[in-house]
C-alpha cells in the first residue's frame, strides 16, 4: 500500500512539473504576440504589401515608390510586387497606341 501511494505521489509530482514548464511555453509565446501587437500598433512594424507578414520598418528589403517606402518580408515578395508593378505600367503606357 505505501508503494502504490509513493508511485501516486510521483505521478502528481511529474504532472505538476509538467504542468509548469508546458504553462511556461504558453506563456511566452502569448508575450511574444503582444509584442509583435505593440510593434505594430507603435508604427515600428509595416504590412508586406503582397503576403501580408509584418515586417520591422527597419528592415533592409525596400522599394521606394515616390514618396512612400515599401517594407517587404523576403526579396521574392519584393520581385513579385516589381513585377506586378512593371505589369501595370506596361498595361498605361503602351494600351493607348495601336
């Protein structure tokens, strides 16, 4: 009978070390979301204008197009957002002319 409440114990000991570490992930990742929040409330994060990530302002992938500068999250969004780009600027200029 003493064993059976020795191994008991154990397991609620376990459980409960368990408990702890697993919360502690939980709470972390919650942190790391209100950071991320409080960035982009603050202005210092920027929406990728094609996949939508948020992006730090400081980031080093840009384009500037006129006075607006564009924050991308990886180059092939910024390829992808120049070509789509070039797309329409051939679609202005040369849709006039026949």
């Amino acid at each position: 009978m003493m064993s059976l409440t020795k191994l008991l114990l154990l397991v609620i000991c376990g459980f409960v070390v368990w408990k702890l570490f697993a919360g502690d992930k939980r709470w972390k990742q919650s942190k790391e979301q209100e950071k991320k929040e409080d960035l982009v409330a603050s202005g210092e994060m920027v929406k990728d204008p094609v996949c939508g990530a948020y992006v730090s302002k400081s980031n080093d992938i840009r384009v500037r197009q006129g006075d607006v500068v564009l924050n991308f999250c990886s180059y092939d969004c910024r390829e992808k957002y120049l070509k789509r780009l070039e797309g329409q600027n051939s679609g202005q200029n040369g849709g006039g002319q026949a």
